[in-house]
C-alpha cells in the first residue's frame, strides 16, 4: 500500500507527549547522529544568530527543552527564553533536567498564548505546528505576540522525511495487517506549511533543509523507530507491536546488515516576519 493509502487521523498529542521518554529518545538521535549538509549547516547557524539577535524570545511547544534542529537557542540558554507546552510530562522533564538557574516554563497551547500583544522579539515553534489541530491559529497567535520588528521561525520535516523507515514500517504494517496512519507532519510539512503562514506574515521564507540520520547501525537506528508515534499507533497490544518490531528489523537487516543504517531527512525553516494584526469584529 503506498504511504498515501494510509489513514487520516488527527492525533492528540496529549497522548503523545503524556511521557518525556519517546521524544527524548528522537531529540537524543538527532542531536547525535545529524549530519546535515553544508548549506543546512549554514543556514542553521543564520538562523540561530537571528533569533539571538531578537530577544525576549518565546519557545512554543518546547519538548524537552532541546530541540531536534540546532536552530536557535534552548529554555536553559538563559532568561530571556520562554518555553512552553501542552504536555505538562515535556514540562516537568526540563525543569527536572536543568541543572542551572529554573528555566522560564509554562503550560500553554499553541492556539492561544497566554502573553501580551507585541511583547517578544521572537518566537519559534520547531517541530511541532503540525501537531496543532489548525496551524493558522498558531501561526496568528505567534504573529500577535511579536512586536513589529520581530521575527517567528517555524521547522518542520518534509513529506519525504526518512523514507527508508517509511517504506520499512510500510510493508510490515501491510504484511501482518495493522493500521497505517498519515505521516504525523502532514498537517504542516515543508510542503504545505507555507502557505498556512501567508495570512498571519507579510513575509515567509521557506528555506529546505537536508541530510541524513547517520546511525551507527540498525539497532540503534531501531530505538529510534521504537519511539515514533507510527509504530505505537499500527497496533493497539504489546504482542502485536513485538511482531511488527521483529518484522521491521529484518527489513531493515536486510536493507543495512550489520554496518551503519542512515535515514534521508529532510524539511523547512519558515522564516517569517512582519505579522499581520488580526482585526476582531468584537
Ligand atoms: C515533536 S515535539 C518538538 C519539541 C521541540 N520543539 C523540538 O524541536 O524538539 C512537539 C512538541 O509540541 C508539543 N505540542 C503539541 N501540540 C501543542 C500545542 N497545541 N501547544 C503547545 N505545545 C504543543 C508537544 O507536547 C511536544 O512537546
């Protein structure tokens, strides 16, 4: 079955993020094993000394407090970073990690932001507007806090993302007849996620980004897969999931065999500036 048979399914991500482990996971192997490519490397820095040049900045959907893009700063970097979440598990796993001064958190949703009009001079959603259920509320309410000056940066991956994993979990759902849900990043992706920035800037720059996840070998590029949300939602028991991991890993034996296991990765940098202010009729 082709990637675009898979179903439409919105998912909470409450249900996602209720623990830090999986995400950890993620962020772990791509800070460790990311090899970007040279203009993705440069583009990174930019990125981040813009965002640096544009404080107080504030860090939606923060996760663990570290991103999976080396693009701009983390909620410990110091006191002029905000993060905030949904997941009050992502929130407490930062506070409990950091080791200096308390880093700035709040619980929040992306649709409504609890902060005054033009009071930040950035604000970044890295990896996670696909996860809100319409994108353009995030993208006003970012647009609504920064001043007029200031500058919103939103990551995300491409539709293509990792498509030897894609193509792996594929087949094995298919094969032993388990639930193929659309890629989580759908509902913003480096494809279509311009376009829902457009009504809230008066500038977007979308900027791709690439490389590859260069794991030292099938197993650990396996913890990696462990953790995404397609594996734990392509069965609802434990012994089902153990078929399709066992399943997967002769694929991916067969593909890699014993020596390194890299993913293609890829996606975009939405580089955005002079927000629109949303007129209310109220
Ligand atoms: C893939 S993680 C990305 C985390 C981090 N920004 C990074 O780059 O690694 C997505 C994060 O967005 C959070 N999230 C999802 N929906 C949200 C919403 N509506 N408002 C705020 N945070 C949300 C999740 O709880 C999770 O921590």
């Amino acid at each position: 079955m082709p990637d675009s048979a898979a179903s439409k399914q919105f998912v909470d991500p409450r249900r996602l993020y209720a623990t830090e482990a999986p995400l950890r996971t993620r962020v772990g192997s791509f800070n460790r094993y990311l090899l970007a490519d040279r203009a993705s490397q440069d583009l990174f820095r930019d990125v981040t000394q813009s965002i640096a040049r544009h404080s107080p900045i504030a860090d939606i959907g923060c996760g663990v407090g570290v991103p999976l893009l080396p693009v701009g700063p983390t909620v410990m970097d110091g006191q002029d970073v905000i993060g905030g979440d949904l997941s009050l598990g992502q929130l407490r796993s930062v506070a409990s990690a950091s080791s200096g001064p308390s880093p700035s958190l709040l619980q929040f949703d992306a649709a409504r932001l609890p902060f005054r009009s033009a009071s930040f001079g950035c604000a970044v959603a890295r990896h996670m507007l696909y996860h809100v259920p319409d994108p353009r509320l995030a993208a006003a309410e970012a647009a609504r806090v920064i001043r007029d000056a200031g500058l919103f940066v939103a990551t995300t991956n491409s539709s293509s993302s990792r498509p030897e994993l894609q193509n792996a979990h594929t087949e094995a759902v298919v094969d032993l007849g388990g639930r193929l849900v659309e890629r989580m990043s759908t509902n913003f992706d480096a494809e279509s996620g311009g376009e829902k920035l457009t009504g809230s800037f008066r500038r977007v720059r979308t900027e791709p980004w690439s490389g590859v996840l260069a794991f030292p070998n099938v197993d650990v590029l396996f913890d990696y897969y462990r953790s995404t949300a397609y594996f734990k939602m392509a069965f609802d028991t434990e012994a089902d999931r153990e078929r399709l991991a066992g399943r997967v890993s002769e694929i991916l034996r067969l593909r890699f065999g014993e020596g390194s296991a890299p993913l293609t990765v890829g996606g975009a940098i939405f580089i955005c500036t002079g927000p629109i202010p949303v007129i209310s009729n109220l």
